[in-house]
C-alpha cells in the first residue's frame, strides 16, 4: 500500500521517521524517492572472510541489461557513502543475470577502466553501462564501475604500484558494491574529461590483457565516468537525504534508515529544521573546530566508519586486540566541536568517543555503534581533516546538495543537518 | 606486519647499487623502476629524484634550526613536502594533492609496512592510520583530494613534535 503523500508528511512530522511510518510494516510499499537502509553485519562474502561490517548503511540495487527488464540482478549490500561519488559494483557479486555494456574510449574504441583509488589500497575495474533502479527509481545507461573485472586484464602498473593492495574482492572492499552519492556529479569530473594527470590517472582504455602493454591513461567525457545515481534521475535530483534513528546504548544488532532522493522536491523530504551549509567547491570540504584548533578540510561522510579525529588525550587501543585502529578511553568520553561552511554561522555539535575494545568484545553480534571514535596517528594531517563518519548519522537527517544544483535559495555542493 | 627491518634492508641495498650508477643511467632506472627509489628513510639526494619521479618542480628548500623543508608543487596544484633532518636523513613526508602521489615512491623501504598494514585494514577506505614505535602513517582519501603524513620517530629532530608536521 502507498500512502498519499499528506498522509505521508503527517506521519512523518508526527514520528519523525519515515521507515517508522510503515516501511518496515510489510505491508506497505515506501514513495518511490526513497530507499530503505540497513545497517547489519554485511554480505555472506564477507562475512564468511571472518569478518564482519561495522557502522556500514547498506542498500538494495537493482541492474538489468541496458534495454531488459527482465536480465536483471538485485544486489544487496551496496553501501550508502557521502564520501564518494558513483556506483561500484564488485565482480564478484554479479550474478550473470545482467550483462552490463562497456564503455568504451572515443579515441581507440577499446573498452575503459577505472583505477579507484583508496586510503588503504585501490580498486582495477571496468567502467560500464547498465539500466539501474535503486528504490522505485530507474536510471537507464547509468555508468558504473566493475571493481574486479577480469575483462579490465591486469591493473597497469601506475595503478597497482604504489597505491597499496588490490581491493576487488567483495570480502578487502567490504561490500558488495558502493553507492556513492557525495557532492559531484562525477567521480573525477571536467579535469578528466581535458587532462590525464602525470601520475596516478584514473581512467585507461585498455586491449585484452590489459597491463603496462595494453592499457593507456586517457581523457574521458563526464558523460563516460561513473556519475552520482542521483543526480541522473529525471526528478528529485539535486540532492539526497540520509535519516537514521538514534542509537541508544553503546551498540545495535540492527539500524534501518532512509535513503531520500531530493531536497525539497516533495511533500516529504523538506529540510524540517535542518540549516544547508556551503562547502568546499573543489573537494567538498568544510571546517570543524574542535579542542582549539581548527581543520578546515573536513568531511561528512557515511562510509567511514567513525569519527576520525586527533586528540592525543584519548588513549588508542591496544593494537593486537579488536579495537585495533579505533580509541580506547577508560570509560565514555564526551566532546564538543562545532562544524562551519565555507559562509554562514557554526554549528556546535556534541558526540561521544566510548572504549572500542569493550564495546566489540561486549555485542559480538552487533553492527551499529554510535560512540566510535579512531585517531589519525595522532597526527594532523596536512589538509587537517576532521572524518565525521558514521556515528554522526545517528538520530540526524542528513542532507547533501549536489554542485550545479540548488535546494531553495542554497547552491550546492552544501551540507544540511 | 612485515618486518620493518628486513624491508628497510632491502631498499637500502638498492639504492646503494643505484648510486654506483651514471647519472644518465640512474635517470633512465628512476622513470621505469619505481620500486629502486626511496625516501622516507634516505638522504637527501633522494628527495630530488622523488620530485622528478612525481613530476613536480625542484622542491623549495627551507632551513630551520631542526630541520630543512623540501617542498615541491605537482603538476595538478597539490604540494609535497620532506622533512630532512641534521643527519641528512628523510624523516617525515605529508602531501596534499588532488591526485595522491606513488607511496612506494615516497615512503621507499616503509611502504612495505603500509602494504602490510593496509591488507589487514578493514574499516572502510577513506581514512587509514597505522602507528608502530618506528613508523606512523595517515591517509585522507576523498572523492577528489588526497592527504597523508608519514614519519619516523626515531628520526625526529631533538624537541620536534609529530604534530608540528604539516
């Protein structure tokens, strides 16, 4: 059943949560501009890597062969991420049931791929085109990326060399794919599409084989680089909405939230009481002031999995135990910092760093943790970054305005919360 | 991890062999063998092949009483910077660049200890950090900007804080 819309916003102004207003019911089917998002402990294949996702939003995406209805895989857990732009689906997680279309360089005709770099390793993949329904949704000739192709042959070595590991099976990227929904429009946009950068090109047209022989770094259209879902759908397409409910406690087996295509574009995904705030036009970026220094190159974003931040007065934890690579404070630690765009009043924002360790060790089985913090090295780094990654999420609407559009009198790229 | 020691090893062998080498054959090795050149960790000498390698201007040279900055611009805007210490030694590198520059190129024999680190990271792909008493590393990577700060306590001029790295 679809409620009417003013149905729908009464609901929602009444319990605040769309997905408590009858998404997760059974019986009812969510307005077709929004997505329902589970955080759990990840896909089969990871999980039987022996390992398990934390604070990781996971959606359903559905390809067909371009032109198919019916040649068709839904994949599940592909993760919703503000940090990057694009969808990405592994190799290993297609089914066969849809043949994506290569894309292909205007120049030599010979099939594109993308190397997609990452903090801790990188991504060889083919860039290709599939009709793509992510709710009720659909985006034909969307252009995504296939982490793991094994038509993409060999990573050149400007790739696979110097960037750390390869990343391409579901189990190193963690997912089955990503559904990166961030402030561009593409992944690498207009530099792309006039200059190949001198080292660390993302975009090769390669031969069969691939490799140092086959591949060369190119030039591609934006048309032809994995683009934002979003902002390619016909309507509802200037921005999205992340909403989850507040955690409570230190952990949760379960979240469900919603993914909203559009900011102000319907009766039900307004930006209520949130505020917009301009960011960074090149890289997205806005300032956070915490503990009296200032980053001002920081990020909101939906797949990191903490808040990443330096403050040598929180202990890190032990690095042989399971909360390697997050804090480990002696008991809960409360903090105060304010977020501030590019224009426009701070925003003060508190959160909570809670000990990782006995956190992981007390809910083996949980997948939600809203009180995980993790260090930078105890460094800041050059650009000064404050990473609010998941746990900011909680209990918040979240709202991304894409560059080139505008949500009311605001242009984007913006953050609202 | 991989033995930090067994790596460093390694590189330094190499670049011992690299500088017997003529200068026009060195230049000829730097553009096909990333893996020969390193950085963090080497002399001076080895930040001007870095610069070259990554195509960026002549690095900039600083003189602190601690230390000297080299600090080189990339082709895409981004900068570079080395810290080398008294002894002539690379300690610290950090960037900011649009498109991140080869690790291997400027962490030398530690990038094995990132190779390492990294294949056992799995907590989402946008930040990672890795401290051990003789390496600390960062990395920011975003959609389109890359930043990171690598150094080695050690080596760290006498009262020099990491945090003073930029």
């Amino acid at each position: 059943m679809i409620l009417p819309r003013a149905a729908r916003a009464g609901c929602l102004a009444l319990v605040g949560w769309l997905a408590a207003c009858g998404g997760d019911s059974g019986s009812s089917t969510p307005p077709p501009h929004t997505v329902p998002v589970t955080l759990d402990q990840g896909p089969a294949a990871l999980i039987s890597s022996g390992t398990v996702a934390a604070n990781a939003p996971f959606v359903s995406v559905t390809l067909c062969t371009p032109g198919s209805t019916t040649a068709c895989q839904t994949i599940d857990h592909v993760l919703v991420d503000t940090g990057s732009v694009g969808l990405r689906i592994v190799h290993e997680a297609l089914s066969g049931a849809a043949a994506p279309k290569p894309v292909t360089d205007a120049h030599s005709g010979l099939p594109l791929s993308e190397c997609l770099l990452f903090a801790d390793g990188f991504a060889w993949g083919s860039v290709a085109t599939a009709d793509v329904t992510i709710g009720g949704r659909a985006i034909p000739g969307l252009v995504f990326q296939i982490p793991g192709d094994p038509a993409s042959g060999t990573a050149p070595n400007a790739c696979s060399s110097g960037n750390g590991p390869d990343e391409s099976t579901v189990a190193q990227f963690g997912s089955n794919g990503v559904l990166g929904v961030g402030y561009f429009l593409e992944d690498c946009g207009a530099f792309c599409a006039s200059q190949v950068p001198s080292g660390g090109a993302p975009f090769y047209a390669c031969s069969a084989g691939g490799g140092d022989q086959g591949c060369t770094a190119v030039t591609v259209p934006t048309a032809n680089q994995p683009s934002n879902p979003i902002g390619q759908l016909s309507t509802d397409n200037n921005g999205i909405q992340l909403r989850f409910p507040p955690v409570a406690g230190d952990s949760a087996t379960t979240v469900s939230g919603t993914l909203v295509f559009g900011i102000g574009t319907e009766d039900d995904n307004g930006l209520g009481s949130a505020t917009l705030h301009p960011v960074d036009a090149t890289d997205g970026t806005l300032s956070t002031s915490y503990g009296g220094t200032s980053f001002p190159s920081s990020v909101i974003d939906s797949g990191s999995t903490a808040y990443y931040f330096a403050d040598s007065s929180i202990p890190e934890c032990p690095g042989g135990g399971p909360g390697r690579g997050f804090y480990c404070p002696a008991s809960t630690v409360a903090r105060n910092a304010t977020i501030t765009g590019t224009s426009g009043p701070g925003v003060p924002v508190a959160f909570s760093v809670a000990n990782a360790e006995q956190v992981f060790t007390a809910a083996p089985s949980a997948a939600a943790f809203p009180a995980l913090g993790g260090p930078f090295g105890n460094l800041q780094l050059p650009s000064g970054t404050f990473d609010w990654g998941m746990p900011f999420f909680f209990g918040r609407s979240v709202f991304v305005v894409f560059e080139n559009r505008s949500a009311g009198s605001v242009q984007g790229p913006a953050l609202g919360f | 991890m991989t033995d930090p020691g067994l790596a460093r090893g390694g590189g330094r062998t190499i670049f011992r062999k690299i500088r017997m080498l003529h200068r026009a054959t060195l230049l000829g090795l730097l553009m096909l063998a990333p893996a020969a050149r390193a950085a963090l960790g080497e002399n001076r000498a080895s930040v001007q092949a870095d610069s070259r390698a990554l195509g960026a201007a002549t690095p900039v040279v600083t003189s602190t009483e601690r230390y000297e900055l080299h600090e080189s611009r990339t082709a895409d805007g981004g900068v570079v910077r080395q810290y080398v210490n008294a002894q002539g030694t690379v300690f610290a590198v950090t960037w900011s660049a649009r498109f991140r520059p080869n690790l291997q190129q400027l962490l030398g024999a530690h990038y094995a200890e990132y190779l390492s680190a990294a294949r056992g990271h799995t907590t989402g792909h946008h930040v990672f950090s890795v401290t051990t008493p003789g390496f600390v590393i960062g990395i920011v990577q975003r959609p389109r900007g890359s930043a990171g700060t690598a150094h080695l306590p050690a080596l760290l001029p006498a009262g020099m804080r990491a945090e003073e790295l930029r």
